[in-house]
C-alpha cells in the first residue's frame, strides 16, 4: 500500500521518534504549546507517542521514569514541527496525493479489525479521528518532503567518490560463506571427515548424520561475518580457503566439519556502493534543508510554550 511506504518513510527521515511513558496524573486537557493559533493539549502529545509506540513496537511501560521529561520535550518539538508543516500548506488538502483519503480510511479500519491494535487504541483512548489527523499529518510532512527534494541539487559524482575514498573503514568487507556438519560424537565427527577426505558428498552426509537445522539444507549456514559465531568456530571458518576443509572443531555445540564455499575480504568496490553512498548524502542534505525550512516556519507562524 503505497501510504504505509509514504509515512514509514518519512518517519525516518524526518521525524526524531524517540519513547516516552505517559503518566495517568497529567491533565489531558492542558495548553502546553501554540503554534500561531493551532493549540497543542498534554492528551495530544500523550496519544501523538503512543501511536508512534505502537507502529515501532515499543512497550512504554518500560522505560524509567527518570528519562520522561527531557523525552516529553523532544518529541513535543516533533509535534509542534508537524503542526507547522500543517500551517505552512494552510492546512489545504488538495496538496496531498490523488488516493490519500481511501488510504487512510484502509489503514483506519484494518486497525478496527485487528483486535490487539483496536485494544491499544481503546486502551489509550486514541479515536479514529486522531487517527485520521495523525496520518492526515504524516502526508503532509511526506508532501514537504518531496518539496524539499525538489529544491535540492543534485549530488555531484565527485562528491560521492570523495566519501568513498576518505571512509574506507565503512566499507570493509570480512566475511565466509560456509557449510558444516554438525554432531555430538567426536569419534563420528572423525568418520565423517574421513568421509569426505574420500569424495563422499558434503550435503548428503550433513542431512544423515547433522543435528542441528541445517541439516535439511545441506549444512548450508549461508554468509556471515566476525562475531557472528561462537569464537572457535569462527576461528577455524576465517582462517580456511575457499573449498578447503577443516578439522572437527569442537565448541559448546558439539563437533564440527567447515566447508567454506566463498570469502569476501577486503574493501566494497565504489561501482557496488556508490548509490548507497548517494542516498546517505541526499538524506544528509534533505536533513539540513529540512531543519532551515522547519526553523523558517515555526518562527513565521510563532511557537509558544505554556505547559
């Protein structure tokens, strides 16, 4: 559904979502912040953070109470961003992608029909109507956005190569492809090595005799890098060439055989990361664009605090 990737994306690149615990003694109904006339209520700010909770899959009750505050005030700064957006396009819908209604009404009541998040949303009191302006919200920070991106030039070939070239640690590569066999008798462990030494087939001694889950495919554990493995295992894995054997290496596991199938050592070529390079540093300057143009607004239209 094309509005989920619309304010998914957003959050990540505009938003500063951070968690936060509402206490039940706040008084909901209070005037804690104004942007021109828009006023923004303690029980907005409440329900704003909990459906943000809810769509990262974070449970508030378990952060400390101490961190409340200083996280209150950040994603109010977040809320009051988002109401100055809404100013800024004067709140007029027709800036806002053909379909936009229907997907929001689509999102709106496939949350009535799943009955976990229809009883977070009864439970924190969040109705369909602020649901409706928190997505409502969400295109609209989607729209600025892309008006942003608009107004933004393009990254020049030289600078996504002078990344490249004054960050290498960021594109290091060390990691092994590999298969093994997995048992917890030492003596079969030396049988099976044998085997193998003899021509016998990897994969189809790994589904006779492995006792872990992969077994059924072989052995195969796919592609990983350091630390990803218990320290012996990942000791004997790096230190093979590709299609060499190991020894039986034991671990807290059992008994091993490592079939390494491919390495990759060494730095990314640029031709394989220059458009992931290019995204980072378009996201870099939509952010920059993004904090001018928020500061622009919210001191056009005033911001007050009063909570």
């Amino acid at each position: 559904m094309k509005f989920k990737k619309t304010w998914v994306g957003l959050l990540i690149v505009a938003m500063v979502f951070t968690m936060f615990a509402c206490g039940d003694s706040k008084d909901e109904n209070l005037v804690i912040a104004k942007v021109g006339e828009e006023e923004i209520t303690q029980g907005q700010l409440d329900r704003y953070v909990q459906l943000f909770s809810f769509f990262q899959g974070i449970d508030l009750k378990s952060l400390p109470e101490e961190s409340i505050e200083g996280i209150e005030a950040t994603l109010l700064e977040d809320y009051i961003s988002l109401k100055s957006i809404e100013l800024y396009y004067g709140k007029d819908e027709s800036v806002l992608p053909e379909g936009y209604n229907e997907d929001i009404d689509e999102v709106i009541d496939q949350i009535g029909k799943d009955q976990v998040a229809n009883a977070y949303m009864k439970d924190n009191k969040i109705s369909n109507e602020f649901l409706n302006n928190f997505f409502l919200g969400q295109y609209f920070s989607s729209v600025f956005i892309d008006e942003l991106k608009g107004d933004m030039a393009e990254i020049a070939e030289e600078d996504i190569k002078s990344f490249y070239d004054n960050n290498q640690s960021l594109f290091e590569v060390d990691e092994v492809t590999a298969k093994h066999i997995l048992v917890e008798d030492k003596e079969l462990a030396e049988d099976i090595l044998a085997q193998l030494k003899d021509g016998a087939d990897f994969g189809e001694l790994a589904a006779e005799h492995g006792t872990d889950a992969t077994a059924s495919n072989g052995g195969d554990l796919g592609t990983f890098g350091r630390n990803m493995m218990v320290p012996e295992f990942e000791e004997a894995a790096f230190a093979l060439e590709v299609g060499e054997l190991s020894d039986v290496v034991e671990t807290q596991f059992g008994y091993h055989i490592i079939l390494v199938t491919d390495k990759n050592q060494g730095i990314e070529s640029f031709e394989d990361v220059k458009d992931l390079i290019k995204n980072k540093l378009e996201n870099d300057e939509i952010s920059k664009l993004y904090n001018i143009k928020i500061t622009e607004i919210r001191n056009e239209f005033g911001v007050e605090y009063l909570g």
